[in-house]
C-alpha cells in the first residue's frame, strides 16, 4: 500500500511538472513575439505603388506610415533660365498614397510643400494663368477623388462633389473653366468633362474615351489622349464638342501633354524606361524628338512663353523606382537642366507665370 501510494505521488508530481513546463513555454513564446513583432505597419513599396487607384478606401490609406521626408535640393543649370512657378506632384513620403502637391522656382529654388494632409493622396497638380492659385486631384473617400484649388497662402477650396474619380484639372487661359478626367464605376470609362471654374455645370464634351485635356491658347479647343481610333493618340476637340480630329501619329502615347503659346504641341511616347518627349505642330505635323535618348522622359510642360519645357525624368538616376527628377529643355533641344534632386519622385511638373 505504502509502495502504490509512493507511485502516485511520483506519478503526480511528474504530471504537474510537466504542466509547469508547458506553460512556461506558452509564456516565452509569447515574450518572444512581443519583442520581435514591430509597433508599426511593415509596408511593401510594391504593395502600395498602386495604393490610391480607383478602389481605394481611406481606412486603407491611413494604415500608411509615412517616411519624414527630405529636403530638396536645387541643381538648376544656370542663372539663365526662364521665369516663373512650376506646381508638381512630390512623393515626399515614397508612397503614391500619401503624394502632395509642391511649388518651386523654375529654376529649382523656392521649394514648398502646399497641400497639409499627410495621409492622402494629392496629383495631377496645374497652375493657375495668373499664378496666384493651383488646381489638382485628391482623394476622398472610395471611388470618389474631388478637384481642389489652394491658393499661394494655403487657402483651400473644394470645387467638385462625388462625380466620381477626377484627375487632370486645368484651367482655362481666360480663367472661368476647369478641364478635366473622369472616371466612375458606372461608366468604367475615361472622359473628358470642363465645369466652371467655381465647380457649378459639369460636362462631359465628347462622347467616347478620352483622358489629360489641356487648352489650346485661345481656350476654344482641348487637346487630349485616346484609344478611340484603337491606338492611344492625340485628339483636338471643340468645347462645344465639334471638330473632332486626331493630330499625332506616334506609337504608345501614354497621355498628359501640353499646348503652347507658340502653337506647338509636346507629348511623351515609347515603352516603359523608353519614353522620349515629342515636339510638332498644333496640326500634328513636323513632329520630331526633343529629348536625348536615355532619360525616360514623360509628363511635359510649356513655361508661359512657350521656349521651354519642364518635365519628369531619370537620367541621373535610370532604373529606380525612386529616381525620377523635374528636368527643363529649351524646346530646340538645347540646355538640359536638373531641378530636383530627392531620393523620393517628383513628377507631373506644370508650369505658370
């Protein structure tokens, strides 16, 4: 009896330590999770390149940690240069989801960062014609992207209500009319629509596809980009909506070009790490090449008098993801000049007086 009690009790006793042990484990494994498990979101860039495409709600944008960004650097060419302001898109914390709409010189100097929300998406930036204000894209709730218009000060107005996803707005050279991109899930089409300038009478002005209008010099006619011959081309339209007609014939246009006060017309064509800009006529002829090879150049803008073009670029920093930089070019091709210099992508430069 005495030899079966003494058995039990060894028998117990090795059950309970090894219960001890066990939850000794379960606490270490759990210490060990704490200290390796990071107190913030890990992002993957590549996750989030895409991050504030139709689709994307606010929740998700605000799960973002931002990277504090830096400050730029102006690398400008020379004293020689053209006058003016140029509004651009800066990815100051290297997400698309997180963009903010910036100013500078054009010459480089001058920098500032105009929009305040740190959490969501601001592009598509354009200077008003007396520069006093700038007009461009933000996002703000699902599916749903407004036009805004900040004034130098910081002042911001809010011109459009949830028509759905609009980009790309400009605004005329008189000053009473926005142009611009819209899409919806509805129509799951870009189009082209002008409102006026204070948001009131929005409308489409052609029937069919169409993205990045910009104005002629005159503000009569819009310049825009679309597949509606089955190749993506450059198309002049009426505002009314008459005089439809193609005037490029350039292999893989992406979109966002640009009409100058000359008359002459600059856009950007080629493969992905391949795209060079493009000078013609405002008829599409004498079309001819104004970048040098090697820079995939792309997103073109006149300076006010129309000798210059301001525009995104990756000569000095080709193949990353992160490297694109504001270039100007006098448009006969001469005195590339640098005017950024960050380790985020500034890009969409347009430029004002």
């Amino acid at each position: 009896m005495i030899q079966s009690n003494r058995l039990w009790f060894i028998a117990a006793g090795l059950v309970l330590f090894c219960g001890f042990l066990f939850l000794l484990a379960i606490v270490l494994s759990g210490v060990s999770r704490m200290i390796s498990t990071p107190t913030t979101p890990t992002i993957d860039l590549f996750a989030t390149l895409a991050a504030a495409t139709p689709g994307q709600s606010g929740e998700e944008l605000a799960k973002l940690t931002p990277t504090p960004f830096e400050d730029p650097v102006s690398v400008s060419g020379g004293s020689d240069g053209p006058s003016g302001k140029i509004a651009f898109t800066c990815q100051i914390y290297k997400y698309q989801s997180n963009e903010q709409i910036c100013l500078m010189n054009a010459d480089g100097s001058g920098w500032q960062r105009l929009t305040p929300e740190d959490g969501f998406r601001h592009y598509y930036p354009s200077m008003a014609p007396d520069g006093k204000s700038v007009v461009y894209s933000a996002f703000r709730e699902t599916n749903v992207y407004e036009i805004y218009e900040i004034s130098l000060d910081g002042t911001i107005t809010r011109l459009s209500d949830r028509l759905g996803v609009l980009t790309a707005p400009e605004i005329s050279p008189d000053g009473t009319k926005i142009a611009f991109m819209r899409w919806t899930v509805a129509s799951d089409q870009y189009q082209v629509w002008v409102m006026d300038r204070n948001g009131g009478n929005p409308r489409q002005v052609v029937t069919g596809s169409g993205w990045d209008p910009t104005w002629s010099p005159d503000g009569t006619r819009l310049l825009f980009a679309s597949e509606r011959s089955g190749q993506n081309q450059l198309w002049v339209v009426n505002v009314d909506g008459s005089g439809l007609r193609k005037v490029s014939d350039l292999p893989a246009i992406r979109g966002r070009s640009d009409w100058s006060s000359l008359n002459q017309i600059v856009t950007y064509s080629g493969t992905p790490w391949n795209r060079e800009l493009f000078l013609m006529n405002a008829d599409g002829s004498n079309t001819r090449q104004l970048t040098p090879a090697g820079g995939n150049s792309q997103g073109p803008s006149f300076s006010p008098d129309g000798q210059w073009v301001a525009f995104t670029a990756y000569f000095d920093k080709f193949n990353d993801i992160h490297g694109c930089e504001i270039y100007i070019i006098r448009v006969d091709g001469t005195d590339l000049r640098r005017l950024t210099n960050n380790t985020y992508c500034d890009y969409q430069p347009r430029w004002g007086p």
